[in-house]
C-alpha cells in the first residue's frame, strides 16, 4: 500500500537489525523500499540487500558531501556495480551548498559523471539538491537526464523550484519534515502539486516524523508522512497510499 522511495538501508543505525525493520515495514502496509546509497561500498550491499528482498529495490552512486573522497577508477566501479547489479536508479546524488565541504567545485564534475551515467544505463535519478535545486536542474537538463527522469528527494519549502522541477518532468518527495509543525510551505506544497509527481519517503535513518521526532526513523514510518500529504491532497490515506505507490513504481520500476 505505501512504498518508501528513500531508504538509507545500509546505515550503520540501520544493519544491526535490518530484518526487523523490514518486518515492521511490511507489517505497517510498506510494500516497497528504495534503498538509496552514498558510496561505491553501500551501493553494493544495497544492491544485496535488494537481492535478498522483493519488495526491495537499489539505487547507486555516490552523494555529493563524499565527492572528495572518491579514488582514481571510481567511475569504471560504478559502471560495473551498475552492468552486473541491474539498480532500479541511480542515486542519492546531486549537489549539497548547506555544507562548505566538499566545495560545490569538486561535487560538480562527480555528479555530472554520474547524470551521465544515469542517461547511458537509462536509469532515473534520486536526487539531492539542498540548497542547490536550481543549479541541479539546470545540469540534470544540460546532459539529457529530462529523458531518464527522477525524483527531487527531501523536497525544499520552495514553491517556485518544486514547479520548476515538476515542469522538467521531474517527481517531488516528501519525507519526514512535512509533518514538522512549521512546515506549513511544504504542506502546501505537497497539496497543489499534481498528484502523479509525489513520492513519499523516510530518508530513515533521519527525519523520523513528527510522532517519533527525536528517535531513528525507518520505514514502517513512511506511513506518518502519508497520513498529512494525504491530508494536504485532501485524500484519503489509502488513496495516498495508492496514488503515491503507483508514481514509485512507474518511475522505479516501469510496468511493475
């Protein structure tokens, strides 16, 4: 019924108790996780995770606050993770200007391999562009990423980009903080965006909802972030549940 399109299964907060959390998932009516990575190590074992679990799809690459830390060959490994491990996307990457290291020059080029990566292999792209959305969607449409599409993850309170990337042909998601009290833009936000562009999503370990603030999220929550954007599309829970399900899967899984 739900599907959470933004999972940091393989964070340390996570793996302890991996199988656990996806039984709480399934038991909550998650019936699909995205299990997002920051590096060539947890795109891999998001790639075994999925394998191990149906209801669990990977996306690779590398996240923009590790560009730094990338070794010579580092695109040669994605391309064969990618060739050999058959991800649903590529992604979390993009670029983050909140944080002054790495600098927005050395996030650049790395995620524009990876754009271009996304565009080879035909995949879409989870996108993270905190404080950065117009600069990623201006690179995303320079290379060709408008055929492939994607998602803005962890959608900013900004009403003017979130059209901007929906008139790309781009989806928007919205995790946790749309249950925040002050997130007032982002809830109307979410109500006046057409309903075919919203994903929602955890980005567990963080971001835990309002309910559970404070505490490590994971997907089971997903649900709290359903119950106010269905609210804010002045739906039903279920119908959210369905219609933000259905988004998931045509982008991340095509004909699923």
């Amino acid at each position: 019924m739900f599907f959470d399109s933004h999972a940091h299964l393989t964070d340390p907060l996570l793996v302890d108790d991996l199988e656990d959390i996806l039984k709480r998932a399934a038991d909550a009516g998650v019936t699909g996780i995205l299990s997002v990575s920051v590096d060539l190590a947890t795109s891999g074992k998001s790639l075994e995770i999925a394998r191990a679990h149906k209801n669990v799809l990977a996306a690779v690459g590398v996240h923009p606050e590790l560009a730094a830390q990338l070794s010579p060959g580092w695109e040669a490994e994605l391309d064969e993770l990618i060739e050999k491990g058959a991800p649903a996307a590529i992604g979390e990457i993009g670029l983050d200007a909140y944080h002054a290291n790495p600098p927005l020059k050395a996030q650049v080029p790395v995620f524009r391999a990876q754009v271009r990566m996304a565009v080879r292999h035909r995949l879409p792209l989870v996108l993270h562009s905190r404080k950065a959305g117009f600069e990623v969607l201006r690179i995303v449409e320079e290379e060709g990423a408008t055929a492939v599409g994607g998602v803005f993850h962890c959608m900013e309170p900004d009403e003017v980009f979130a059209r901007a990337v929906v008139n790309a042909g781009f989806r928007t998601g919205f995790c946790g903080n749309v249950t925040y009290p002050r997130s007032d833009i982002l809830r109307a936000i979410a109500g006046r965006l057409p309903r075919e562009r919203i994903l929602i999503e955890t980005d567990c370990p963080y971001l835990a909802p309002q309910p559970l603030r404070g505490r490590r999220s994971e997907p089971a929550h997903v649900v709290h972030t359903a119950g106010v954007v269905a609210v804010a599309m002045g739906v039903s829970l279920e119908e959210c549940g369905r219609i933000t399900t259905a988004n998931a899967r045509a982008l991340f899984r095509p004909g699923a």
